[in-house]
C-alpha cells in the first residue's frame, strides 16, 4: 500500500538543477579544431537549430541520449555547412558529465530535504547524469532517466514511469523545472500537486498552462514550498 502522506518535490536536471553548457561547449569543440568560421556562421541560428533538432529527436522512438547528441549535433553542423567528425559528437558526450549545479541549487535541495522527498526526472542517459548529481553534492531520494523509462519528456511515459519507480500518485509530487516544451507543458494534465517554472531567461509563459508558480532560479523555492532555512544559512 503506498503512503499517501509521502511528497516528492521533483527536478528536471539540464537547465534547472544542472548549468547545461551545451552551447559554450560545443563552439569550442568546434574553435578547438579550427572549424569555427565566425565570419561565415552565424551562431544564434547554429546553436537554435541545434536546439530544435534534439528536441525533435526525442519526440521519435527511443534511443540512448548520448546517440541523440551525436546525430542532432551532425544535422545541425550539416545544415550549416560545417564537416562533421565522429569525434565533435564524442568530445560533447563526454563534457556533459562535467558540467556541475547552478550556484544556488545546493543550499536550495538541503533546505527542500528538511521536508521533502528529493528526485530527478531527466532526458539523460544512466552513466551521464550520475557525475552531474555527484557534482551537485546533495543525495536524491531518486534518479529517474530516460534510460530507465524508455521514452523521453514530454511524452508522458516518462512520468508515469516515474510515479511507479517512486512508489507514488501524481497528486504527491511537486514538479520543478525550467524546461517548458519538456516539462511545463507535458505536466498541466498530469493532476500534479503543484508545478513551479524556474524561468532562468526571463521568457513569456502562458496563461494556457496554469496553474503554476514562477521563480527566476531555485533560491526562493525552500521558502516558495513552506522549508526553513538551514542552520548553516545566514
């Protein structure tokens, strides 16, 4: 029998928990070799469609996230006219692992744990995501991938897988993210108990998809959700 007296305040983790430099990293991949032509690139556009091309991508059948950086990464660098190397894919695999918490998420998931159940749902592959939650430095209660689930946010797969790892109905979870095409959108209709938008780029929501509250980083949630602060905070 499950105990419904449980709540889990869920994360998304690139973007909300995670500083996902994604688009740093990748123009330096490319500076680092010799094939970054500013002059002839634009880079907005690069870095948009990019963008665009994983997020189409795990809208298709499921495949491991590190094969979706590599063939995201392919079409965007071909649409834009630049050679593709099997080793650019590479050398993005392998920084995603290095990239470590926004710098308030810390103190913000030690206060959370005061009262709540701690968990991660994210479009990531099992070995990738572990060092970023070691890097994070704050034990979860869960770690939810899309490994795991078989199917990537925002199909909705992705949570009830979810929800059944973690032994609970949706009514008990508090679901906190910046993601709004993955997250805040795949959620309205989930009977969630809350959802709150960590809107870190200062982007128009919508009234379509309320209710849900709306922060610009994770320091104000502890207080947002009833925590109190830590004996260590000043």
């Amino acid at each position: 029998m499950r105990d419904t007296q449980r709540e889990i305040v869920t994360f998304d983790a690139y973007g909300t928990l995670i500083d996902f430099q994604l688009g740093p990293t990748t123009l330096k991949i490319l500076a680092d070799s010799g094939r970054l032509d500013l002059d002839n690139l634009d880079v907005d556009e690069f870095l948009d469609d990019f963008r665009v091309m994983r997020f189409q991508a795990v809208l298709e059948a499921y495949r491991p996230y590190h094969e979706i950086l590599h063939s995201s990464l392919r079409n965007a660098m071909r649409l834009h006219g630049l050679e593709y190397r099997e080793s650019d894919g590479d050398a993005l695999v392998e920084a995603v692992p290095t990239f470590g918490p926004f710098p308030e998420v810390p103190e913000a998931l030690r206060q959370l744990k005061t009262k709540y159940e701690i968990a991660i749902i994210s479009n990531s592959d099992d070995n990738l995501i572990a060092r970023n939650v070691e890097n994070i430095g704050v034990e979860f209660d869960h770690v939810i991938t899309a490994q795991q689930a078989g199917a990537y946010k925002p199909d909705r797969q992705t949570f009830e897988h979810a929800f059944k790892a973690m032994g609970v109905e949706p009514s008990q979870v508090i679901h906190t993210a910046q993601g709004w095409e993955y997250d805040q959108i795949a959620t309205r209709d989930l009977g969630l108990k809350r959802r709150v938008w960590i809107n870190r780029y200062g982007r128009p929501g919508s009234a379509d998809y309320q209710p849900y509250d709306e922060l610009p980083d994770l320091s104000g949630l502890p207080k947002l959700l009833g925590c109190r602060p830590t004996a260590t905070q000043d």
